[in-house]
C-alpha cells in the first residue's frame, strides 16, 4: 500500500499553498494536518526544495512559546552540543524510536481509560486524578519496561559504535583493547 504525500506548496510571500484542496492554508493547517496523521511535504513552488522540516520546527517553535513548553532550556542546550557530534546520526532515530515507545504507552493508557470510562466521560479532574492513582502500578510497570527498552537500544548503539571502530581501525593496523578502553599500535 502506498502512501499518498499531500503536497504543500510554500511561495515567496509566505504563503502555503495546499494542491489536494487547491487553497492557500496557514501553519494552524498543517498543524491540524500533521494532527490527523496526514503524510504531507512542504516544498518551495519556485525552486522545489523541501522544506517540510523547516516548517515543521517553525510549528514547534510556536507551541514553545505559547504555553508549556516540553524542550526546558538544558534539553535544548544538551541536543545543540550533540551537532557535530560522532554520535548525532544515531541520535535522531534513538529519538524517534523512543519518543514512538512513549507514544504507545500513551495511546494504552487512553484505552485503558476508554475502557473503565467510555467515550465521552464526564469525569471532574479529581476523579482522574484518583483514576490514575489506581493506575500506578501499570504505569510503573509500563515505564520500565519503557526505561529498559531505551537502555538497550542505548547500549546497542554503543556495541555497534565500537564495532564499526574496531572495523576501522583494524584497517589502520591500530588494535583496540577492551580492558582499557585504548587504543595501541
């Protein structure tokens, strides 16, 4: 099954033109669009660039600045330090694969709230409060079992690291020794 991308035309003005409607549209459209799992990209009517990325980081910008934040100024400092890095390749899809984990887990909770409740609850935020009291344990046992799932995808990116080094540097005749974390030649 393929997947038809709804594409956005961006014109120097500034304006977002959608082709499947053939309307021009705002960054509150495209948020809508990205809300509603719509595959969509973003590229400049006049050169073709693809500017999907940019557009989105412009959306995310806007949900920062008006209201709570999820990126806390250290976040944001600690993923600025991580370009350039060795590690940076690897860090987008650890990302994407945890943040995806944590999606899950969310998307379980409201089935489990969907359950007990139905649909359309009626429910004062005191009530959900002690709905999710009762919840702990599952939620606990949920995040482990989210915690140990990063970890390892963690220390796999790390065995793949040294083996891509060792790999390296077997090439340059330089041998790696694992007791000491050094290099020899």
């Amino acid at each position: 099954m393929t997947v038809e991308i709804r594409q956005i035309k961006k014109y120097p003005n500034r304006r977002l033109y959608d082709t499947l409607t053939s309307s021009y549209i705002t960054l509150c459209d495209v948020k809508d669009l990205v809300l509603h799992y719509s595959h969509l990209q973003v590229v400049d009517a006049k050169t073709g660039e693809d500017l999907t990325r940019s557009i989105l980081l412009q959306i995310l910008l806007e949900e920062e600045s008006g209201g709570v934040p999820i990126f806390s100024s250290e976040l944001l400092c600690i993923m600025i330090r991580l370009y350039g890095n060795a590690m940076q390749g690897m860090l987008g899809k650890y990302l994407e694969n945890n943040i995806r984990s944590f999606t899950e887990f969310q998307h379980k909770l409201q089935e489990q709230s969907r359950a007990v409740f139905g649909e359309n609850p009626q429910m004062s935020p005191d009530f959900l409060a002690q709905f999710l009291n009762l919840q702990k344990p599952v939620m606990q046992s949920m995040m482990s079992a989210y915690i140990d799932q990063s970890q390892k995808m963690f220390q796999q990116m790390q065995e793949q690291i040294r083996s891509q080094t060792r790999h390296m540097l077997s090439g340059m005749d330089i041998r790696y020794q694992e007791s000491e974390d050094s290099y020899q030649r």
